[in-house]
C-alpha cells in the first residue's frame, strides 16, 4: 500500500516539476527567439534597403538566405538545448520526487506500522484470558461429573479471566479515545486539591487493606486542562504506586506551582524499575520484567502509555527517576494555561 502511494505521489511530484519546467522552457524559447528574430529582422531590413548596384543583388540575396538559416538553425540549437534540459531535470526531478515522497510519507508509514503493532499486541493480550478460560472450561468439560465445589471454582476461575478481559479492553478503549485528541469545550481550570482527592477516593479500599500512608501536599493551585483525565492520570499512577510496593509502604502525592506551571509528583517506596527499563515503560504494553515474574503483578502495561497521551494533550512533560527496591517518583510538568489542537472529547473510563 505504501510502495503504490510512494508511486502515485512520486508521478505527482514529478507531474509538477515537469509542468513548471516545460512551461519556463516555453517562455524562455519564446523570449529569447522573439529577441534573436527581432536582431535579426532589423538587420535584415536594413540590408534589404542598402542602395547596391544590380549585379549585387543577388549577393544580398544569397547573403539574407543564410541568414534566414542561420535564424533557423538557431531555433533550433534553442529547442534542442531546452529539450535537454527537460531530460535532465526530469531525471533528476524523479528521483528528487522519489526521495520527498518516500519522505512525506515515512510518517504515514511509521504510524501503520505502530498500529499494526498495537493491534498484534492487543489481540495477543486479549488471548491470553480467553485461552486460559477455554482450557479450563475443556478441562472440565471432560470430567463425567462435576461436583458443585469444582462448578464454583471453574466459575469464579473464569470470572477473573472476565475481569482481566474487562480492565484490557477498558484501558484500550481509553487509549482509543485519547488518541482523539482534547475537547477545547471540556478544558476548564481545575484545582489540584480536588485532582488528588477524586484519585485518591477510587483507592481508599484498596489503601486501607494495604495499610498505605498517603501524604498529600497540595496549595491552592489550579490546572488547566480537561478534569476527568487529569484524575485519570493521577489514579493511574497511584494505582502503580500501590501495586508496586509492600503492604505498608507510604505513598507522597506532591504539587507545587511555579512559573507558570504547576509540578506534580507521585512518589513511592516499592519495587522501583530498573534503569534498563526506564526508557521503556511508556510504551504500549510495556512490562518491566520484574514485575511480570516476580510477584505477578497484574498489569497489562496500558497504564502508563495512558498516562504519557493525557500529559501530551495537556502540553505538558513527565518522567520518572527510580531506584530498584528503593521507590519510584513520577514528576509531571503542566503549563497552567495552554491551548488545546485538536477539538475531540477525551473521555475517562
Ligand atoms: P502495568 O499494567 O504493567 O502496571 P503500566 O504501563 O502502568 O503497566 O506500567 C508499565 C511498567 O512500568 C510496569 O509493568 C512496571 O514494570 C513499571 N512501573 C510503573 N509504575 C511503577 C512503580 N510505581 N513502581 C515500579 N514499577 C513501576
């Protein structure tokens, strides 16, 4: 598909180039012969009127002929070099076409190739669940009975594959719809304060079972941009704090405002990530190695490529410095004033 559009659009840029030259070769052949035959007529009207004894008339006759053809032959030396100069620019004008259309459409190209890689990776991700319902439900399909302790077990067992599926296909839908872009309409200025405690309210069951100390530090800063994904972003990565470190641990969410901006940080005292992976972990479907094996941390690495879209929307930056078993701190970068490009609604699961 690319080869036949890098084709089409190299014949278009080379159509152009060959129109703007044949059309300034014209003019140039027109100009530059209207000039030599204009010369030469003056030249030849005043020969023509030189008062010659008769026996010179027919020097003069012969004498105006070749002039006539050297005017012809000069015609001709014109078109023949424009004509050469056509070739050569439409040689050099089609690989120059080449290289722009290989060019203009390298971004097209890198893009389905990354779509192609989603859709691989959501599709492997999305099998994964289904397959292991599919042999467990085999498993006992192929028992004669099944006691009503084993029914239950398949069921809740398969219940949680549903689960994983249902949280997959959540986080995909979001990736989805982040990649709309950012409703102007829906962007609003909206205090930190409330950012942290609507992100933190999704928690508290899960803060009070894992005995996480949350200190918050916020003022009475604002950001603007669109309320729901800017909770998103902060429950997303409180959620990976909470999942990446012991029972107990304590968890900061810290905001301050300064030129112009205002700087979050979500830090914690967990697993961390090693710095082979730091530059990874923003990737769709990224997992640190760690945490597939370890402890078998749920995850299907979407969260943080959510994240990294929504901070993008915003204008903004994030990064993360970490230290294996010692914690992990995201800092963000908002601009408290921006303007949003495109005029599509980012909406939170
Ligand atoms: P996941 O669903 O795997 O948590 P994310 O995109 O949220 O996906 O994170 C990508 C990877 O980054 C995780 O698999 C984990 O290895 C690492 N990671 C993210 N946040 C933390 C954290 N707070 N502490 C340790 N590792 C983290």
């Amino acid at each position: 598909m690319i080869q036949s559009a890098t084709f089409k659009l190299t014949l278009w840029y080379l159509g152009i180039i060959m129109v703007l030259s044949v059309l300034f070769s014209a003019a140039l052949y027109n100009e530059s012969t209207s000039q030599l035959d204009a010369g030469v007529g003056n030249q030849r009207a005043s020969i023509a009127r030189l008062p010659l004894p008769r026996e010179f008339e027919p020097r003069r006759t012969a004498f105006l002929e070749d002039l006539d053809a050297q005017l012809s032959d000069a015609h001709q030396k014109i078109l023949l070099r424009l004509v050469a100069l056509n070739m050569l620019t439409l040689a050099l004008g089609g690989a120059a076409s080449y290289m722009l259309a290989r060019r203009t459409l390298r971004p097209i190209e890198d893009a389905l190739e990354a779509q192609g890689r989603f859709t691989a990776d959501a599709s492997h991700e999305l099998r994964t669940p289904l397959t292991a319902m599919r042999t467990e439900i085999e498993v006992s399909l192929r028992q004669k009975e099944l006691s009503s302790t084993e029914a239950r077990e398949l069921l809740t067992s398969n219940l949680e594959e549903i689960a994983k599926l249902e949280s997959l296909s959540a986080g995909l839908l979001r990736l989805a719809r982040s990649d709309g872009g950012l409703d102007p309409a829906a962007v609003t200025e909206v205090p930190v304060t409330e950012i942290f405690s609507e992100a933190t309210r999704r928690f508290q069951v899960l803060i009070n079972q894992r005995d996480v100390t949350l200190d918050v530090t916020a003022g009475d800063e604002t950001v603007s941009g669109d309320r729901d994904s800017l909770i998103e972003l902060i429950a997303l990565l409180l959620d990976n704090a909470i999942k990446y470190s012991p029972t107990g641990s304590s968890i900061a969410l810290t905001s301050q405002a300064s030129g112009g901006f205002v700087r979050l940080a979500v830090a914690d005292h967990g697993i961390g990530i090693a710095a082979s992976d730091l530059p990874h972990i923003f990737d769709r479907f990224y997992r640190a190695d760690r945490s597939r094996s370890k402890d078998k941390i749920e995850g299907y690495g979407l969260g943080l490529s959510i994240v990294k879209r929504i901070v993008d929307l915003h204008q903004g930056t994030i990064h993360a410095e970490s230290e294996p078993d010692k914690g992990t701190t995201f800092r963000i970068k908002l601009p408290t004033h921006h303007a949003p490009k495109k005029a599509q609604a980012l909406l939170a699961a």
